[in-house]
C-alpha cells in the first residue's frame, strides 16, 4: 500500500497534464522521490495510466473508476482495465465527480477485490465519517469551496482535518486520513501532518505551477 | 474521415477485451482490413486507446468523451486526452451512456473542433432525426431492446433503419448512417447496406465469438 | 392547447413562490388574463398545482416531468401525476433540470398520450431544431447565460429567437416557439412576437418583483 | 416524531395509487390507526401532498427531497415546498431514488432544518452504518434484489436487519431502524420487530393487494 506521509498530485484534465505533459510531471515527481525517499504519488486521466506507469517508479493511480464489473458499459471506467493499464489505485468520489452512496461501496468492494489503493473524498467532517464506515485505504478530506483556491484548508479549516482525522479514527483505527485543496507548499503539508492526516492530495498547486520541480521540492520539504 | 461502408467494433468493457485481449482483437481486424482492403475500426477503452492506436492501421475510437474543456474535470473523459492518446474519433451518446441533449451538441461541437470522427448513438428514428440536426459525421441507431441479442435489427426492425436513414439525409445529406444491435453475420451486414446505411456498430457478436477471426471475416464479407 | 401569443411563467422553487404564495401570483395572472383576454399560464411547483389549479382558471403547468409510467419510480414525478392534480401541461428539459436525449423523447410521448401541453426547453439554435424533430406543441428557447439575468435575450441575442423559429419551422411548421431569459417588460415581450415567437417563458422577472402586479400588466402589454 | 413501532407505506408512482387512490389508502389506513392506535404512515407522490395531508390524520410523507435551497430549481423537489403542502417528513435516497453521498448529507440537514421527519434508505448493513454518521431520525434498509418481491426481508435475510440495528446503534443510539422488501403480513411485522427494529417500510404488498384493508389490518396486527 501507498506509503505515509505521501503526497498524492491529482492532474485532473488540466491542459498542463495530458499525456506527455502527464509523464513529464511523473517524472519530476519520480526523480525528487528517488532523491529523498519520500512518497510521491500521480493521478492521472485514464488515458495516460500506461504511458506513465512504464516510465516511472512512482504510484500511478487513476482518477476514477465506476461501480461495475466488466460487462456492456460501453465508455465507464473498469476497475480491471485501469489496473492493467498499470495503475496501483485510484481517487473514488472526488469532488469534481461525486458518486451515489451505494456506488461508492460498491467501488470501494471492487478496489478491495483487484487489491488497488484507494482514496475516497469527503467534503467535510460527517461525509468522512460515513465513509470510514467502508474501511476504505485512504480518506481524502476536501472542502469543495477551497479547492483550486489560494489558501490551504490546512489554514483555512484547520479543524475540518483534525475533526475527520477523529472521526474517522473512532469508527476505523486503520484507515488513513489525507486532506486537501488550496495546499501551495511545505508549510501547509507539515501543517497537514500536524493535524493528523497522512498526507496531502493536491492539484492546482503543482500542475499550474511555473517552476513544477522548485514546488514539488518545496512541497516534500514538509513531509 | 472513417471510410465507408464500414464495419464499427465497441468492445465495450467486455472481460474478453480488457488492455492487451483488446489489441489482440484490433491485430486480427487490422490483419483482415489489410487483406481485404475494406474499412474496419475499433472502439476501445480509454485505458486502452494508446496501446492499440500504437500497434493497428485501423482507426481506433474511444467509447466515449465527456462534454469538457480541459480544466477541473477529475476522472471525466477529455476529448483532447483521447486524441493525444491515439483515437481518431469517439463513439458519442452510447445507449449505455445516454448523455443530455445539451452535452451531445457540446461532444459533437468538440469533436469537430479536435477534427475527431464521431458517431453518435440513437435508439429510434426520431431521435436519429433529432441528432441530425447537429450535422455529426455519423449516426448509429441501435434499439436497445436488441442490443446484445440473437436478433439482428436489420432483420428484427428493418424499418427502423431504413427510416432513419431517410430522416436523418432529410436533414443533413452528408450525416451517414451506422446501425446495429444483434449484427451477427455478413448476411446482417449485407442487409445494412442494402437498407441504405453506410455499415454497422457492433459489439458482443465480435468480442463474444470463440472464433473471433472467423466472424470478421464473414462479417466483412458482407461489406 | 395553450393559446398563443402567451407569457408562462416558470416560478421555480423560489421562495416568493411556494404554496400559498404562488396561488397569489396565479390569482394575479387569472385577474389580468380575465381582464385582458390574454393568454397567460403559470407553471408550479408538483406540490403545489392542485391548490393553484382549484382556484384559478388559466392554464397551470407542471415544472418537469419524468420518463416514466406508473410504477416503482419513488419520488419521480408522474405525467398521470401532475395531470391529475389539476395541470393541463408541462415543462420539459428546462435548463435547471436537463434531461437525456432519449428521456425527452419518451417525455414528449407521454405528454402527448396524456393530452399535456408540452413546452421542451432548448440552449440555442442546434437544440431548438433537434428538439423540433420530436414534433412538441412548444419549444421554448433560452441561452442559459441569460437566465435570471437583466438583459432579455430578445436585446442580448435577438438572432436566437429569430434563428430558433427559422430552424423550427423548417423542420415542423406546427410547433410554436417561444423564448425567454431576462424578459422584464412589455417592450422585451413586444419584440419577442415581432421576431417571430409566439410568446415568452419567464420566471424571475415576475416572482422577484416588488409590485408583480404592475410586472405582469406592463408584460401582456407587450403581448 | 414519527412513534415507533411504525409501518410506513410508500406509494411510489404506482397506478392504484394516484390523486384520489392515494387518498382512498391514507383514508383506510387513517381509520385503522385510530381504531388500533398503531403508528402507521403513507408517503405519497409531491402531487398528491395536500390532498392526503388535508384529510387523514396519520403522517403523510414525500417520498423524496432534492438537496436544494429556495432558489432557481426548476422542477425539483423543494423541502420547504413538501412540508408547507403538509409532509411531515420525507424519505430520502429511497433504492429507486438514489442520492450522492454529499447530498444525502445536505437532505437531512435540511430535513433536520425543516424539522421534517426523515427516513434515510440503505441498501445493506455497510451503507446502513454509513448514514447512521448522519444521526438521521429513521434509516430503512431495504436489499434492492428483494423489493417489490415475495419473500420478506425478514424471511430471506433476517441478518441485514438485526447487522444494520447493531452497526447503526454502535455509531448513533438514537437513530431508529427500520425494514422493508417484500415484507407481506403481519409475521413478517412481528419478525422485524423481533430483529431489533422499528418497524417496516413497504409498498407493493399493500398497494398491489385487492384487499387493502385486510392486509393493512394483518400488517399492523404484527406491531
């Protein structure tokens, strides 16, 4: 399983993160985590999964996958599929793409079956608490109205993070507690630690970054 | 463009054609259409597009795109992402995954302005006429009651694509005309062409066949 | 059916407009519809068309209706349902509540099983004319940009109607447009039906004013 | 709140339950209750609200809320909208209505604003603990391969009613449990109660039956 404190990049569909834009992150990412042993982890469009699987030792993991097994789903994102193409996990229910209650076990179930990582978001301290009723991988806690923002929920929120960590511990000591959105630099990711969580799940903060490897840097500086 | 009359395969999320058993099936069409010289293409996974577009001839589809911008769209199929990956057109509006009106124009808008191919799915003659008025490159009607089945519409529901066909060119004369659900043989694609379409969708007649090999061959026979 | 020229008015979920409240703006409409031998209509909330319909004498409207027949669809809205209660039609597809290609297919069937006025929402000119291929007693067309916004499209984007009907009538000269999105007066209505629409559909341009009444004479002047 | 135990009948959208047959059952079920003094309840379609609430003096429910505020929502459902036309509770993410895990959260934070009762629905005892998280009023759990079948819940798996008490007890004592799927008669009441629940929720084997009375009267004869 995904090693703690991690930091997770999630490239969404930004322009700056398709295909050989994505593997270039990748790299950047692979590169400074051989260098400082830390786990760095990429998300990307499924797509892109075998290009960067291939070419880095990181954790690749897919954005989403939908609640179904394979049969006539003509154009929904496997489970297995993203598993072959060499994905090691994937986001469920973030955001941007938000499931029905029954989908989310029921993809949770389907990740458990193929063994891939998973990290499933919450937008705030009960729907991280539902959640945890899963035992899922991983709890990411995002609020939606800091995601893509300028301040770090880890400023902003600090208890959102403390409180789902709490909350999520009671029901399930063995799930691990990531937070989000706005999250810039070190200082916010040794912010995040702090609280409690395991890590960090970021986006903008890297993939619209002019100098990507100085803020991965910085970034895994507060690991 | 996708040449025509031609024969259209959505492998859908069949197990039988998950990442390398989906090359394995675009190899052997590539091999026949290379023979034969007629015009034969798959639609595969987004996982799979890169793997298959790198090794076949054959114009390889994706199942599906989302009605998106590159931007914050986590886990959602972006039409630059399919074609940076390979595909040269998309399957649109799939009777599996039915989009709203207003994201059909969007996809088709996408598409033309990506120069990717597109054939969007209809399940009768008014909703063919209805996408035909967005001037797509194809339209392929499927009754959904048939898809899957033993049953070839062009035998089961004739009329349904000679009254699309009709319908759609009524509208737009350069919109073309795909049908399927239960196309099984050549004599099925014979048909197709005889009631005025320009080939056929399938999917589980091909993907499902013990002896995939053999099926192509007598389905193209009917070309 | 619906006599035409018209003004609909569409008072969403607003909270001027529940229950008790919207019977008020019914009471207003019937008084000056009474007066003037206008068409007006109002369309309400499903909760709330029996008391509007019981006491007042113009047409109301359902917001929405499902693709559904009776059954085990707990929680959707019925056609049989709305039309029971008193409405004598319905919106269909409007932009807050976007339905699938194939849904506004079987809406519009049903509402013709069941003798409902349909008025089927469109964005633009490409889903007016698809929209048109269905063959419903109304297309209504409203670039969402504009909705609850002070400019009328009738000022902002005078070729969306004018365009609308011209794809319209091309392709079924019996079904009526209308147009909406920041009507606020009776010069915007007025130059709704010299562009050649047959009324308008509106919403917050009546329920947010202070003195509806004054709105509502000041628009069927226009008429 | 609603008292326990209770049997909650929902009447979908079905045809014998329709504007005035849905009366005819809240009338029949209005008179056993005060003949028994059992805690019975009906939720009824958004049309047929007022109608129902005027005239019994049992609980009438929505059978469904949209996670909205008052606002621009066309044609959804509108908790203030239900209670003012007389619900004094709904149900939320019903099987045949499933909701976003977000939403689910925003719903009964909305009910709970509105002081409407809410009985949320699951589907097995893993989502049945998920919503206790929540601390709603009511959750049901009902196994969807069984709704609407012959054999009840409490006969074909007895485990996911007495699992679902135990999980949901363990995360919020004071949320109440309910049961439903094929629950029929009266022994399949004794035998919910008998798990640890609440009482039942149930639809088919009421509505369907050609002697309502007599099924209601042997249903409640289990309380």
């Amino acid at each position: 399983m995904l090693k703690t404190p991690t930091i997770v990049l999630n490239v969404k569909t930004y322009d700056e993160a398709i295909w050989q834009k994505a593997l270039e992150i990748a790299r950047l990412m692979d590169k400074i985590s051989k260098e400082t042993y830390l786990s760095l982890a990429i998300a990307v469009q499924a797509t892109d999964i075998s290009l960067c699987a291939k070419n880095v030792s990181i954790p690749v993991f897919a954005e989403h996958i939908d609640p179904i097994k394979p049969g006539s789903h003509t154009g929904w994102t496997l489970p297995e599929a993203v598993k072959e193409a060499g994905a090691i996990g994937t986001l469920i229910n973030h955001s941007e793409h938000r499931l029905k209650l029954a989908d989310i076990d029921i993809c949770i179930t389907r990740a458990k079956e193929l063994k891939l990582d998973h990290i499933v978001c919450s937008n705030n301290i009960a729907t991280s608490k539902a959640i945890a009723a899963f035992s899922p991988n991983f709890i990411a806690v995002e609020p939606p109205e800091l995601i893509g923002g300028d301040i770090s929920v880890t400023t902003a929120d600090p208890e959102i993070v403390s409180g789902s960590v709490d909350a999520v511990k009671i029901i399930d000591k063995k799930v691990k507690v990531l937070c989000g959105a706005g999250v810039k630099n070190g200082k916010d990711v040794a912010k995040a630690v702090e609280l409690g969580s395991d890590g960090v799940l970021l986006a903008s903060g890297i993939v619209k970054a002019k100098d990507k490897e100085k803020v991965i840097r910085d970034l895994a500086s507060g690991l």
